[in-house]
C-alpha cells in the first residue's frame, strides 16, 4: 500500500460515512490500513445494497482510470473490482448507477476477459 491509496482510504472514510465503520473495522482487525483488504471488505458491505451505496460506487468509477495503471487505480481494480464474482452481482451493481460506473464494467470485462452483456472486448 502506497501513501495514495491510504489518502484514498481515507477520503471514503470521510466522504461516505455509511461505510466509516467497515473501514475501521478493517483496519482495528487487521492492526494496519491494508487498503486491498479494506476495499475487498466495502465491495462485501455493498453488495447487499448497491441502492444504498450509488454515490460511492460512482465515486470508486470515477477514481479508476483505465487509461493509465496509476496507484488508486490498481488498488479500485484489485480491491474492489476483482471481487465482483459473477456477472450477477456487475450487473446489480450498475443498475444502480446506469452507465456513470461504466469504468467498472469495462474494468471487470478485462480482468474476467468477457463482456457481462455480449459486447466484443
């Protein structure tokens, strides 16, 4: 973990307060901010209720870069992204957010090397 994807960390613990206390719990667990960890352990509390969590998963979206392989970017990516487990579970995740999570989607596609919708990679 790198001081940017600590600075990230925090900026959701501070922006999105509804996720504050998975992240504390993480970090409190673990005895130190992994950040992987701690986005696997988000993408977790989410799945139950993308609905309750749109702006969150739009900011994550908007923080990935899939232009460039920069340090909150691989950390989206690997933390949050490569957790989503089946087309399923993308899908619930964009329904909510519509095409502002996109990023996601094409994200997922790359790692899972398939399009959730039939799309050509």
């Amino acid at each position: 973990m790198t001081p940017s994807q600590q600075d990230f960390i925090r900026r959701i613990r501070d922006k999105f307060p509804a996720i504050r206390a998975v992240i504390d719990r993480v970090i409190e667990a673990d005895g130190k901010m992994y950040c992987y960890h701690i986005l696997s352990r988000v993408y977790d509390h989410i799945k139950v209720a993308p609905s309750d969590h749109v702006e969150l998963i739009q900011f994550l979206a908007e923080n990935l870069d899939l232009s460039q392989d920069d340090e909150v970017s691989n950390l989206i990516a690997i933390g949050f992204v490569e957790q989503i487990e089946s087309i399923a579970e993308l899908e619930s995740l964009l329904s909510v957010c519509r095409e502002s999570a996109g990023s996601l989607r094409t994200q997922w596609s790359l790692f899972y090397e398939q399009d959730p919708f039939g799309q050509p990679l």
